[in-house]
C-alpha cells in the first residue's frame, strides 16, 4: 500500500495514497467526538459538525451545498464517540473545489443563531426517528449500560435537556478548541503526483494558525454486570449481550477481532448465524460486533426473535460461548478463520473512501499508517492458545451484561 505521509508547519498532518482511477476521494478527520462532551453539553460535537455546512464567512448555505453537488461530487460527514469526519468524492478535475471548502467550512463556519435554532429541531426529530428503530436505538443503550455516567456511554445524537441550551458561543468555542490543525489529518486518494497534492495543501491550509488544545479524556471504569429489561411498543424482542473489550492499542485485540469475525462477523457462515438461524430458525438478525476505543473497547451481540424463543435463543448464544472456552480451535479451524478474515479485510480495500479515513485515522490513533501486509502479519500471529485465552475472558457469562428490548403488550394491543 503505497503511501506519502507530511506534516505542515501549523502540525496539520495529510496521508496521500496515489490511485490511477478518474474518481477520488478526501476526508478530514478531526480527533474529537462524544467523548469530549461536557455532561452540559451533550451533542454539541454531533451538532457541531452539522452547523459546519449552514454558513460561513464567505458563503451561504446553498453556496456550501452547490459547490461540490454542481459538479456531480458528493459530499458528507458523521461523527462517532471519538472523531468527527468531513469526506467527498469527485472526479479528478475537482481537487481544488474540495479542499476549499473543507477549509472553509471547517476553519471559517459563523454559526449563525437563527440555523441553530432551525437544527435543534431537526436533531430532536432525528433523536426520536431513532427511537423508532429498536435495532440501533438498543446498540447505544448499551453502551450506555456498560459505561454508566461516562461520556462513552451517552448517544451521540445527544439529549434534548442539554441540545436547547446549547447557544452560538458554545458552539464557537467547541470548534476553538477542537478544529485545529494539530488536531485534524487530511486523507486524499486520487490521481495526482505526490508534488501536486503537497502544493494544493499547502495553499489551503498552510497559513492557518494552530491554537493547542489538550484534551481532557478520562478513562471509564470497569463496572460489575448489569442485566436490564425494558418494555417497548415493538413485536419484537431485541436482545443484546457483552461487555468491555481491549484498546485498539493492546496487543490483544487482533485475536478478538479473528475470535468476533469467526463468531458473528460479516457473512452467513458466522457460528452464530450457522447455529441459532440457519439450523434452528429463531431469529432471523444475529451477529457480533468489536469496537475499539483509544483506551477501552467493547464486544457485544445482537439478535431479534420472537417472545416465545428469547430464552431458548440465549441460552444457544452461551452453548457457542462454551465450545469455544472448553476447547481450543484446531489448526483447520483457526486457519479457515484467518483467511476468512484476511478475505474480507481485502475486499474493504476496495471501497476507496472507506480506505483514505481509515488510514486518516490510523495516523491519529497510531501516528502512521497501518499497511495491510502488517494487517496480515498481525492477523496470522494469532495462535488457538490466544483465542481459548480471550474466549475464557471475554465470553464469561459471568462478565456478561444484557439489555432486552421486550414488547409492551398493554401498548401493542
């Protein structure tokens, strides 16, 4: 994976990696998200990142919307517990039109009072859209359970308590201390010559100051399990499981993601998805997930079923828990799991823009990037004897937290 990594004087770092195809695609990724909310402030990152696209000192709203859509581009963004991200996709031809406005937009947004006004009302309607789908509303909850008063745990969307309070300075003050050079990396992929793409950053944002800020993140502590049920006006039950997993820096965690991938990741021939639909036919959704954080990390799963065959489908989770403490993969078996795994991690490479923010957020978290034939490397280290290690760990009915969305039958009948 070819790749040229520089830094400006103001400490904006810019990963470029060259491709020979008409389209391409650029992102900035800014280390801040959820996480380094107020508990006053919850939302404001998510909220934030939306008020970018409303006004700036040059342009209005439909200027920031047409300026890349009028040349066929697209342009969006989204913001997670940790980072929030800017991304685009356009032909060749359009780099200058799209690193502009993500300069404009990021280092030069107004927030003006009468869009804030108009965008609480849009994100409270989002906030209750979501509510609507069990499936993801469940996801966040959870998190919520297992980091109980931390800001990893609250939604990203935020709570309407907190959102109408939120006021232009707050919002002027949030991008002050977060959209700064040195704490943002710029990912471009595209046909361009490594000397062009160091001339064209250098025109858009080699002039901006840089205003330190450090950020104040506190780690979550480790509670003991909590087993929750709530009644919702749903048909069906929504079960999710799991508990706090490792860092994206400790060493651990690539053999929780070949164990998570085997498990229940992408694909129908995850040992969930064999067991609990294919062979049983109890619920047609079941996977795993693993996500990491800068200093903790989750694994969870998910499945929807029917009342009557919640328990049943449980307890089929924690009989695939136990085969894999009681009894070490074999050689066949782990190596079926790291192909697989390897595979799909191949196949993501395909997606390009996907790829550019990756390795953006590969340089903050690691300060470089990860190239996949370390990936590999990784991945093939991984021995049975780590696995059965991190099932005992992590699949521990003991350690386990649950949180089942269940009909309300007085509101559904």
């Amino acid at each position: 994976m070819d790749y040229h990594l520089f830094t400006l004087t103001n400490g904006l770092r810019v990963v470029f990696k060259p491709e020979a195809l008409p389209i391409a695609h650029a992102c900035i990724v800014i280390n801040a998200g959820t996480r380094d909310e107020s508990p006053e402030q919850y939302g404001i990152a998510h909220f934030t990142e939306h008020l970018i696209f409303k006004k700036t000192s040059k342009r209005s709203t439909n200027q920031i919307l047409n300026r890349l859509e009028l040349v066929g581009a697209d342009l969006n963004a989204y913001t997670t517990k940790e980072y929030t991200c800017i991304h685009a996709s356009f032909l060749n031809e359009h780099l200058n039109r799209t690193l502009d406005l993500f300069e404009d937009i990021v280092f030069h947004s107004t927030f003006p009072e009468n869009e804030i006004e108009k965008e609480k009302g849009i994100i409270l309607d989002e906030i209750a859209s979501y509510q609507d789908s069990p499936e993801d509303a469940i996801a966040d909850d959870f998190e919520d359970l297992i980091y109980t008063d931390h800001e990893l745990g609250h939604n990203i969307l935020g709570e309407e308590k907190s959102l109408v309070g939120l006021s232009k300075k707050d919002f002027e003050n949030f991008a002050k201390d977060y959209y700064q050079p040195e704490n943002m990396v710029i990912g471009i992929t595209g046909n361009y010559s490594f000397n062009k793409i160091k001339k064209i950053v250098e025109k858009y944002y080699g002039e901006l100051p840089n205003h330190t800020h450090k950020q104040k993140r506190t780690s979550p502590l480790v509670s003991p399990p909590k087993k929750l049920i709530l009644d919702r006006p749903i048909n069906q039950v929504h079960y999710m499981l799991g508990c706090t997993g490792y860092s994206m820096h400790d060493p651990k965690k690539t053999g929780l993601m070949v164990l998570n991938n085997m498990l229940g990741g992408i694909g129908m021939s995850s040992r969930l998805n064999l067991e609990i639909r294919e062979k049983h036919g109890i619920a047609y959704t079941i996977e795993s997930n693993y996500t990491t954080y800068s200093d903790t990390g989750i694994f969870s799963v998910y499945f929807g079923t029917e009342t009557d065959k919640m328990q049943r489908a449980y307890k089929l989770v924690l009989k695939e828990f136990k085969k894999l403490r009681d009894k070490k993969l074999s050689a066949i078996q782990l190596k079926q799991s790291k192909n697989k795994f390897i595979g799909q991690i191949a196949l993501g490479e395909e997606n390009r823009i996907a790829l550019i923010i990756a390795m953006a957020k590969n340089i903050i978290d690691y300060g470089d990037v990860e190239t996949l034939p370390k990936i590999y490397e990784r991945i093939n280290k991984v021995t049975a004897e780590e696995i059965w290690d991190i099932s005992n760990e992590i699949l521990d009915p003991n350690n386990l937290n649950s949180l089942v969305f269940q009909p309300d039958l007085d509101e559904i009948s």
